[in-house]
C-alpha cells in the first residue's frame, strides 16, 4: 500500500504527502480563525474545527494535537508573511525597518480582526494558552528585530523584545477598530509607541547584512 501510494504521487496523480499534509494544515488554521467570532475561544471544540475544515478529526489530531498549536501555527503564518519580501531600502534607520516589519504583520492579519478581537478578551481565561501565545509573541518580536538589523542577543536584547511586544501590543489595541483603508490610525499609534521605546532599540543597531545572515 505505501509503495503504491508513493508511485502515485511520483507520476502525478496526486499531491505529494508533505504538500497533502501542508495543505490540510492550513485548511484547519482558516477553519479556527473562522470559528472563533461565533463559537469563541473556550468553547471551540477540536470535532468542530475538524468539521468546518472538511477533514476527520484524526486530521487534526495529526497536524496540531492542540487549539494553542494551531493559534501558534497561525502566528508563523502571520511571520513569514512580514518577512516574505526584503525591506525597501538597506540603508534605511532599523526603527523605520521594524516599523514596516510591524505594519506587514497589521496587514496580513486583517482578515481575522473579528477573531483576533475574541481572542483578546477570552484567552486570559486560558492561562496554558495565553502563556503559549506569549511566548509565541516574544518569538515573533525577536524575528521582526533581528530582520530590522537589531540584535536581539543578551540583556539588552530581551529588554529590545518585550519593549516592541508592548509597542506592537499597544498598536494592536487601535488596530481592532481602525477600518480606514490605509490602517492610518494604527501606523500613527505604532509609530508613537515604537518612539517610546527607541531607547531600546538605537544601541542595539548593527549592519543589515549581520541581521540578513543571522535569519537565514
């Protein structure tokens, strides 16, 4: 049977296991963020995910084993997204570079602004999930940082990470009711609040192309 199944995957008549797989993953993470504006957070069942992807619950199981996995693999989405696309310009202030970094992210998440709003009021109730998410944040922070050109190594760079999850957080807050087409009101609060923390950021610059290496 797995001979035959490889074969058939190798002539063409059907896609390639990891792509299969890859696929239904991202099947269950559309069907979550779906959910959540009706169902919400605590009460969304696993079963019910897997019957609003299309897919039996042994699916799921296989893919995530738990809601915070998909929410954490959602967030990856959400990152590789930001950093898809090189930068502008190389030579440009690494503040202005994690400002666009942040505003990619604001950008590829306004699809599920309905989801994101439920999950801020209910996760707290969810202390495994929030702590999850989290950590999930502080990861992502470090990725925008490091793709900015500043280190996020050291004392210095933990404080630069949880400095820009708070800006980036307090950005967020704006960004559920900003409705305008260019996110205007959320790139002002962004803005301002990663000029709170600039003194975090400045003595923590180096070359762009160390921080291009240490992402690859």
């Amino acid at each position: 049977m797995a001979r035959t199944s490889r074969r058939s995957s190798e002539s063409g008549q059907g896609p390639p296991p990891r792509a299969a797989e890859e696929d239904e993953a991202q099947r269950i993470i559309d069907a979550t963020l779906a959910l959540i504006p009706t169902a919400g957070w605590r009460r969304l069942s696993l079963p019910a995910i897997a019957a609003e992807a299309g897919l039996p619950l042994v699916s799921v199981y296989r893919a995530f084993r738990t809601k915070t996995a998909i929410l954490a693999a959602f967030t990856r989405r959400i990152d590789e997204k930001a950093l898809a696309e090189p930068l502008a310009a190389a030579d440009e202030p690494a503040r202005d570079c994690l400002f666009d970094l942040l505003m990619r992210r604001f950008d590829a998440l306004r699809p599920y602004r309905s989801a994101i709003e439920v999950l801020r009021r209910e996760l707290p109730g969810d202390p495994t999930a929030a702590l999850c998410m989290g950590m999930a944040l502080l990861r992502s922070m470090r990725w925008m940082l490091d793709a900015a050109g500043i280190a996020t190594a050291g004392l210095g760079g933990v404080l630069a990470t949880k400095a820009t999850a708070a800006a980036y957080l307090s950005a967020m807050r704006v960004f559920e009711g900003d409705d305008s087409a260019d996110l205007g009101r959320t790139m002002a609060a962004l803005d301002r609040a990663l000029r709170r923390i600039e003194l975090f950021l400045r003595p923590l610059s180096r070359p762009r192309g160390a921080a291009a290496s240490t992402a690859a």
